[in-house]
C-alpha cells in the first residue's frame, strides 16, 4: 500500500532546530517533494520544495537522499509562531497510477 | 501578493442536497485543483484540472462530485446529492505550470467548511 508517513507530533523550544521527516516508499520518478504549513482553520501555506539532495531557501532546507524515499524538512530556528502541522506533499505510484498523496501530518509546538 | 479565493467560507445543506463550491485561483496559474480534510485528519487529494479537463482524480473523487471551470476565472466543485460524511474542509489549489504540474507550487484558498445534516 503506497503510503506517506509522518510522526505524529513534535516538541520543540524557541530557537532550536527542528527536523520533520516524511517517508514515501513509492514516490514516482518525476514527481518533486513539497512541504506545507498549516494553521488551524485555514489552507496549507507552501514551504519548500525539492527533487533531490539538498534545497534551501529563507524559512527551511529540505534534505533528500539519492533514493528519495524519504525527506526532511529543516526548520533551522524556531519561534512561537512555528507551531502548526506540517505535511509532506509527494506523487505516489498506486495501482491505478500516479497519486498526489499528502503525508499524515506533524504536528509541531514550539514552547518558550 | 495574489492569492486563491474560496467562496463561501461556511456552508450548511441537508442530506441529499447539491452543493456548489466556488474557487477564484490565481490569474496566471492553469492547472487547478480539489482536495478535502475531515476534521482532524490529513489533507486529501480530490481532483485535479488542467485545459478544461480533469488530469487525475483519486478514488474518493466519485459520480456525486464534479468540476467545472464555467468562466475565466472560477473553477467550481460540485457535490450532487451531500451525505453527512462529505462534512469537511474543502481546499482549491492552483499552480501555474503547463508542464504536467507536479513540479510547481500549489498554492491554496482558505477553504470552504461543509456541513451536511
């Protein structure tokens, strides 16, 4: 069954980095890995997005491995205002083709 | 900066009435798309539209709904005959590729909150 998983949830403390992964077995070959935010009540807001090895841009980095059977979001310096969940967002092989599938969700709180 | 509009905010129908959910996307962008979260749970892909045609739908997309781009600028979801079970969030999308879509941003309206009685 292709799936994209998630942990759950995450704790964190203001300033720390904070490292999210999403495992995705089935990601189909062209299909690039994007990561949103969202706040409760509201729609997912774009983060980052890559297709292999190493992207980063004001906010995140995203790590991928030559596999990409996996990927983590990097949030280098968290605040109060980080806490939300985070989803994964790849193209899965299913039996019926290719599936835009988001991950399961994290769901990060950042504490003082 | 430009963003995707979902009209309304708040919807509430009756078991086996037609809901229409309106979605502005962004001017530029030409691929659009549906996706739908319960409460509490995961973002889900519902359908999505490029050139006046659905380019993929996932199994939850079945002969109740549908889409349309009726004008230039919106780009409707359809639900024929509501079951208590479609009560979610309802997100529109839209990116601007031309390309097949899966190498560009998706960005996402605010949402529609259904709720079937």
């Amino acid at each position: 069954l292709a799936k994209t998983t998630q942990p759950i949830s995450m704790d964190s403390y203001e300033g720390q980095e904070v490292n999210i992964t999403c495992s995705h077995n089935n990601i189909a070959t062209n299909d690039y890995i994007t990561w949103y935010q969202q706040f409760p009540s509201q729609g997912p807001r774009f983060i980052i997005q890559g297709y292999k090895t190493k992207v980063t841009n004001e906010v995140a980095s995203l790590f991928i491995p030559a596999d990409r059977k996996s990927s983590t979001l990097s949030l280098p310096r968290v605040s109060l205002s980080d806490t939300a969940v985070y989803y994964c967002l790849v193209g899965l092989y299913t039996g019926g083709g290719n599936k835009l599938t988001f991950g399961t969700g994290t769901q990060l709180k950042v504490e003082l | 900066e430009p963003e995707v509009t979902q009209t309304p905010s708040h919807q509430v129908t009756q078991m086996g009435q037609e809901v229409i959910l309106r979605c502005v996307p962004i001017s530029n962008h030409l691929y659009f798309y549906w996706y739908r979260q319960i409460l509490g749970q995961k973002v889900e892909f519902l359908v999505s539209f490029y050139n006046n045609e659905i380019s993929e739908k996932s199994e939850i997309f079945d002969d109740q709904f549908s889409v349309e781009r009726p004008d230039g600028s919106n780009f409707t979801l359809k639900i024929r005959s509501t079951k208590l079970e479609d009560s979610a969030m309802y997100f529109c999308a839209s990116s601007e590729t031309a390309s097949g879509g899966r190498s560009d941003t998706q960005y996402f309206g605010p949402g529609t909150r259904l709720t079937v009685l």
